[in-house]
C-alpha cells in the first residue's frame, strides 16, 4: 500500500508539473501504480486530497524550512540559512507557480495561500526585526519575499544562482 505521504508528493509533483487540473484521482494512482482503495484509505474524497494536499505543501514549504532555521540565537545566520534552503530546492518555483495560479481559481486554496504568506512574512519580518540596520525590519522582510515571488513569476523565471545574487547585494546594502 501507498503511504499518505506518497500520495501527496505525487500530488504536488503533478501539481508543479502540470497544474491543479492534473491532480485527479485517476493521474495519481497511475503515477503510483496503485488502485482507487488505496486512495480512499488515506482521504475523504477529493476535498479530503485537496485539503490533506495543500496541509503539506504548507508543512513542507514553509513550516519545516522555519524549523531548520531555528537552530541558532544569530537572526543575519538565520536569514542566511532560509535563503539557501529556499534557493536550494530545485521543484519549488514550479511549485509556488502552481499554487499561485490554483490559488486565482479556488477559495480554498488562496486561503491557504494566504495563510503561507502570512507566516512566511512574519517569519522574515522576527528574522529583519534582529538584524543590526537602520533599514525598517517589516518593509525589508517583504522587500526579501517579494524578490524571490517575482523571481519566480517572470517569464522565464530568474534562476536560483542569479536571486542569490540578488539576494547578496540586497545583503549588502543594508549592512
């Protein structure tokens, strides 16, 4: 049998690959190989998907990366280490992508998105609040997120080593 986890990381790979329309029953038990039971072992439906789905994209995009973090009293090591976990996950752009554009389409799902969001950014603006610059910390903690959003959302997307980049000389300025 399939584990909860296996169903939802076929979901977001689908979902990153492909889109939202894509996540059907029928493409994720063909992409594991498995019957329409196993599925329903796991969720209530597809509601009971969706919801399970975007719980994880945010546990695993967001709450773990703040976890990781967490080890150390510094806020400028913290940042550091948030930014190259974010810039080293190679799916994530097409991922946030997806979930983004879902998220226009379906109220659920930019609930969760804001949610995301939210939590991201006052995960940023704690982390800005501790750094030692005369820089506001909260418009300095969006100025960061919306750099790696708009990095992603533009055709085609900046590559990682280039935000980095971007994120250093950022860096830089406000020290």
């Amino acid at each position: 049998m399939v584990s909860r986890t296996e169903w939802l990381d076929a979901g977001l790979e689908l979902l990153a690959a492909e889109g939202a329309p894509a996540v059907t029953i029928e493409r994720l038990t063909g992409a594991l190989g498995v019957t329409k039971g196993s599925y329903y072992h796991h969720f209530k439906g597809a509601s009971g998907y969706k919801a399970a789905l975007l719980e994880y994209f945010e546990l695993r995009y967001t709450t773990r990366l703040i976890d990781l973090v967490e080890g150390t009293d510094d806020a400028g090591a913290k940042l550091q280490h948030l930014l190259r976990l974010v810039l080293s996950d190679p799916d994530s752009a097409a991922l946030e992508i997806a979930v983004r554009a879902w998220a226009l389409q379906d109220p659920e799902v930019r609930a969760a998105q804001e949610r995301v969001d939210k939590t991201r950014t006052a995960y940023l603006k704690k982390l800005c609040g501790g750094l030692e610059t005369d820089v506001d910390p909260d418009r300095f903690a969006q100025l960061l997120y919306l750099i790696l959003i708009g990095a992603e959302q533009v055709v085609p997307p900046i590559g990682k080593q280039d935000v980095r980049e971007i994120y250093d000389l950022v860096l830089r300025l406000v020290d």
